[in-house]
C-alpha cells in the first residue's frame, strides 16, 4: 500500500478533481484560498486531491479536499497519476500549488472538454500563447523543455505540440483507458510524456489549447535531475 488516504472534507459528486503534488506545506494555504476565491463566481462543483510527498505535513485545510499521503517517496508524476486514478469526478486536471497558471485559463480548458465530446483530454500549449515566457528568454528549464518537446515530437508524430506540458485536462473515460494500457510505474517529475504511448495505442483524441505559464520553477525540481530523467525516457521507456 502506497499511500494513506485521508478525508479533510468532501462534496457530493464533484464535477471536477483539481489534482495538486506537494512538497512544500507551507504553500497550500494561498493554492487553496485563490481555489475558493475564484471557484465562488461559477456554479461548478470541485474537489481538491492533495498528493502529499513522504514527510510532507500537510497543514489544516478548508474546503472540499482530499490528502493522500505518499508512505515511500514517489515523485511527482507518480503522484500525479496515483490522484488521477483516485477522482471520481467526470472531470479531472493537473495543477501546480505555485498557481504557474492562471485558473482562467484552467476554466478554459475544462469548459472546452466539457462541450467537445469528441475529445477526452485537453492538453495546454505554452509555447502557443503569444505571451508564454516559454517563446522569450532563454532560460535553462525553458531551453531543455523545447529540446525534449522536439526529440519527443519525432519519436510521437501525432503528439500535442507541447508534449512536456503540465497543464492536463482528463475526463474519467481517458484515465481508464490510459490505466488499462500503462502496467508499469511512472518516473521522475513530468506525466506528459509516459502518457503519449497510451495516448496512441488507445486512439485518444487530444484538444490542444494554448495556455500562459509563469515559467517559474518549484523548489523540488532538479534540472539536471530530470534533464537525465527525460533523456532515459526518450532512449529507453517511451514507447
């Protein structure tokens, strides 16, 4: 048994799970309060699943939230996925607790899932916002993402355009499918890119939208940590 699941408080039926990694405890509260500040202007009803890495104390928390906390340490994609598999909602999205992007454009993505039945998950493109820092300043993180996203564009030609995007939108019929189809554990920091072999095999159609991300970095990313990471996943794993 991997994790713990702890119950803070509950709503019936949730339209949508907001799946959030933490390792950092002390960032949670703010995540939270902008949760509920921005999620009070539209009748839809949430749940937030709080992945909380080994040894991260999750501080006391308001609203409609579940904690599962990590008894090893998994990582972030693995932690991800694990949230994933435990939504009940029809609808489910990955966010960061550094609020990277805006939940407009959050909303935006859910709105389009919701009203295209065609496709089962929304996939955020930064490097199609005309205003995404991830088309400016050379930043390390920035140059080693667009690097990758072009290895693993060759390798998945019908992939979405940003394949290490962390801004994902899923209704519940794609994570079955995706489960069914990914026996093994996931690695390292991004889910994208462990994902894209499900995504072809099982014929997923993906809706791509841009999205504005800050660019700014968690506390618990290496770069040089998951620039290896990602270079075994396009050599050896991604299939």
């Amino acid at each position: 048994m991997l994790t713990i699941v702890k119950m803070e408080s509950s709503v019936s039926t949730p339209h949508c799970s907001l799946i959030v990694y933490l390792e950092q405890p002390e960032m949670l509260p703010a995540y939270l309060r902008d949760l509920r500040g921005f999620f009070a202007k539209f009748p839809l009803n949430y749940e937030v699943i709080v992945v909380a890495e080994k040894g991260c104390v999750v501080p006391p928390t308001e609203g409609p939230v579940r904690i599962l906390q990590n008894s090893k340490k998994l990582g972030r994609a693995a932690s991800l996925w694990l949230g994933l598999k435990n939504s009940q909602a029809p609808f489910s999205a990955i966010t960061s607790v550094d609020m990277n992007t805006p939940l407009g454009d959050y909303f935006k993505l859910l709105q389009n899932l919701m009203t295209e039945e065609g496709y089962e998950i929304c996939w955020g493109d930064r490097y199609k916002k005309k205003d995404s820092p991830f088309l400016k300043g050379p930043h390390p993180r920035q140059q080693m993402e667009d690097s990758f996203n072009r290895i693993l564009r060759d390798k998945f030609p019908r992939c979405p355009h940003d394949p290490l995007s962390e801004i994902l939108l899923f209704k519940k019929a794609a994570i079955e499918k995706l489960a069914a189809d990914h026996p093994g554990k996931f690695t390292g920091w991004y889910l994208g890119p462990q994902l894209l072999g499900g995504l072809r095999r099982q014929q997923l159609r993906v809706l791509e939208i841009p999205v504005f991300e800050s660019g700014q970095t968690l506390p618990g990313f290496s770069l040089w940590r998951q620039r290896w990471n990602l270079f075994i996943e396009c050599a050896f794993k991604t299939s």
